[in-house]
C-alpha cells in the first residue's frame, strides 16, 4: 500500500514516522541544552552541515572526511575509485554534470516553498494547468510534505538539500572534479541560508530528517517502498551526530556577522519592475554597507536557477577583499537596483559582458576577462 489512497489520505506508516519524529526531537531538546559546546568557524560550520552525508561509505574514501578541513584522496588510485562511484550512481564525470545532478536530484525545499503558497491560500500557479497525471502527482507530493509542516515550519526542508549537496560536493573534491576554489564558492552561500533559516543544529536536523523522508518518498515514486527503511537509517544518524559527543552536539551553531546595511527593507522600493529571469546576484559589502556606487559590474554564465549571473563591486576592491566571502552576499537584483540606479540600464545585456565606470562617471563596456587593474 502507499503513503496515501486514492482520496490522497495519509496512511498509518507516514503518520508514524511523523509521531516518532514528534517523541524524538522532544527527547533528543533536553539533551542537546544541557551539553556544554565548543564554537567553530566558518570553514568547520560548512563542513558540518554535510554531517548526515559524509557518514555514508563511498569506494576510494577509506575514513571518515572529517570537519575540520577538506578531505582530498590519498592516492591516484582511490581518486579513480570516487570517480567511477560517482559516474555510476549519478552520471557525474565534470562539474557541470555535478552541478547539475545537485539541482536536479536535492531541490526538495523548493518543492515545499512552492507548497506554502498553496497553503497560505497565494498558489504560485494554477494546477489546472497541469495534466491529470502531474496534478495527481503534485497533489500527493503537497499533501505528504504538509504532514511535516508542523515540525519544520519556514524552515522547509533546505537542510536536506544542503546536506547532501555538501556531501557529494566534498567527494567531488576529493576526487578532484571539483577545485576547492570552487567547492567554497558553491557551499558558503548555502551556509548562509543555513544560518539564516535556523537557529541551531536541532533545527537543521528536524528539517534534514524530515526532508530526508520526503526525498525517498518521491524517489520512490509516491509510494511506501523504502521510506520506513531510509527513514530509520538518517534518523540513526542525526541521532548519533545530535549525541553530547556527536558533531552537532559538541558544537555550536554558527552565525554570520549581521553587516549594518546602508539601506534598510523599509527603504528597498520597487525598480526592476517586468524583470523575466533569475533575480539573485552578488554584489560587494563596499556598496551595500559602504555605500559606494557600482564601479565595476560583469554577467557569467550560471548553473543556480536563482542567480541572474550579475556581479557587483565599487572597483576599488583589492584581491585580497574579494577572496574573503565574508566581503561580498547574496542579494535580488532590484535590492542593488536601489543603491545605483544607473546599472538598470544594463542589466539586460547577455552573458559575458561586463561594465566599468571611467573618470567621467559614464560606464563603458568591456568583454569579460579582459585585465582591468583593481577590477576583480
């Protein structure tokens, strides 16, 4: 029998796994508040989120990668080992196959954001729409996700997503399809939503687990077939990583600095108005906290659904600004459209350009890659 009947009820089993999740997390809360815990920084926090993931075996990894730094295979041998593991369970032979397998396969939070409207009475879009067999399907999937609403709330189920990206971006690296230049610039963004969404590694772990059923659940097909099973085998583990001397319950819960924005929400009106694409860019503190006007900005290609590929910089940043994260966030193009408005006329330009303002204050346009001093 499968999760739900032909009414798109719930069955006993999901109602179950929601119960034994609801004793668990009580439990395991006066567990967690009574450990004394160590702080951690940046690169361990990042490290630590793929905590569910890196627990698993894969050929070529012959301990455990650890949380303290980048784990990278000891020999060419156990690299050719990751590499073959990972082409035969995803089709992964290159970072865009990567990137791909990442967007396509750990997106389970975007299904349940796109759940809250529907819940909150603002559908995103009408199910008529669809045909019978992807309204039935969408319906099945809505309706088992609302049966973890109550445990996780806003904060859906990213921490899923997050998890397994981060651990199948560390095997990558480890096998060398993925520079660790690269690794940071594709984990720290999801490390700030992280901080963002939750509060402490009790609630990461409520959405990992619940997220974690609601993957098998459609990689099952909308059926019953090794959810129970998969469901005991993550619940084992965040049990273990949530223990006094597990990784999450040895360590704090990491926060980002709150940057004092020049603008406030308040301030943030809309400009960009009959904007079609992504809406994410990046753009430095130097202008968001600063206020300094956009000097220097160029568009690259992107794989993340989100990012419009913008970035942005006053052009007096050094190299050694712009290699720290910290110096630069993730922000909506119209957000950067309100501190300068005089990069709304060029936001339509495709991939590959790029903009730099002369002495005269007027932007000229360069092809992107070309050196330009203090430029990068």
């Amino acid at each position: 029998m499968g999760i739900f009947n032909k009414k798109g009820e719930s069955c006993f089993e999901a109602e179950n796994i929601v119960k034994d999740m609801e004793k668990l997390f009580a439990a395991l809360k006066n567990q967690t508040e009574a450990a004394s815990k160590r702080k951690i920084d940046k690169v361990q926090f990042v490290l630590l989120l793929g905590g569910v993931s890196v627990c698993r075996k894969i050929p070529g990894i012959h301990k455990h990668m650890g949380y303290e730094e980048l784990y990278v295979c000891e020999s060419e041998e156990d690299k050719a080992n990751v590499k073959a593991h990972l082409q035969r369970m995803y089709g992964i032979e290159n970072k865009d196959d990567l990137l791909a397998v990442c967007n396509r396969m750990y997106s389970s939070d975007e299904d349940y954001l796109q759940f809250e409207t529907f819940w909150e009475g603002k559908p995103a879009f009408d199910v008529k729409q669809l045909n019978d067999q992807g309204r039935e399907t969408f319906e099945a999937c809505k309706s088992f996700a609302k049966l973890f609403e109550p445990l996780v709330k806003h904060g859906g189920f990213f921490a899923w997503d997050c998890n397994e990206r981060i651990g199948l971006l560390r095997a990558a690296h480890a096998c060398d399809i993925l520079s660790e230049e690269d690794f940071w610039e594709l984990t720290v963004p999801l490390s700030v939503e992280a901080a963002t969404r939750y509060d402490s590694w009790m609630e990461f772990a409520i959405s990992c687990l619940c997220g974690s059923v609601y993957f098998m659940f459609c990689q099952c097909g909308m059926k019953e077939d090794g959810t129970k099973q998969f469901y005991e085998i993550n619940r084992q583990l965040i049990v273990h990583l949530l223990d006094k001397d597990g990784a999450w319950g040895r360590n704090e819960w990491f926060t980002y600095e709150t940057k004092k924005f020049l603008k406030g929400k308040d301030d943030i009106v809309e400009l960009l108005k009959n904007w079609e694409g992504p809406e994410g860019c990046i753009a430095t503190d130097r202008i968001v906290v600063d206020g300094c006007k956009v000097g220097y900005m160029y568009r690259e290609q992107t794989e993340n659904e989100w990012d419009s590929g913008w970035r942005f910089m006053a052009g007096d940043e050094s190299e050694e600004y712009m290699n720290n994260a910290d110096n630069s966030g993730i922000y909506a193009l119209n957000t950067i459209c309100n501190y300068d408005k005089d990069i709304m006329n060029f936001l339509s330009s495709p991939y590959g350009n790029a903009f730099f303002r002369d002495d005269d204050g007027e932007f000229k346009w360069e092809q992107l890659g070309r050196e330009e001093k203090n430029k990068k």
